[in-house]
C-alpha cells in the first residue's frame, strides 16, 4: 500500500472519530467548563489522550496542509477547554 492510501485510510478514521465521539465530547466539556464546572479524573484523560494523538498526527499533517485548519480549529476548541477549566479550579 503506498503512503496516499494509507493516508487517505487513516484520515478517513480519524475524521470519522472526530464527528462521532471527539467534537461532541469537546462540545460537552466546554459547556460544562463555561457552566463554571471543574474538569474531573475522566475529562482530562480525554484531554490527554487527544493531545498524545496531536503529536502522533504530526506527520500524517505534514504531509497534508488541506488539514491544518481543522486541526488548528480542534486544538483551539481543546486549549479553550484546558484555559476554562484551569480558570474554574481557582
């Protein structure tokens, strides 16, 4: 398989993650955080696991700028979330 398939394979997967479960859980956790709420043990292993992901999507990013935005939008949404919360805790 060459490396457009597999792209095209691995983004077809991550884009479809991203409708389904990330962008409504981002979507929760920032109502939550704006509602004055504080993040708990599950909401940042959320948020963990999604920045590990960001780094290990770096390459496949690389390879195509037709991405940047969205992800750019996606870790916008994550850092308003991560700002919010740390807010909230003080």
């Amino acid at each position: 398989m060459n490396q457009e398939a597999n792209d095209t394979g691995v983004a077809t997967v991550i884009i479809e993650r991203l409708e389904k479960e990330r962008l409504p859980r981002a979507l929760d956790l920032k109502a939550k955080v704006d509602a004055g709420g504080q993040l708990d043990d599950m909401d940042i292993a959320f948020l963990e696991r999604v920045f590990a992901d960001s780094e290990d999507l770096k390459p496949l990013l690389d390879r195509h700028p037709e991405y940047h935005e969205l992800a750019s939008r996606m870790m916008r949404l994550y850092q308003e979330i991560t700002a919010k919360g740390l807010e909230n805790e003080k």
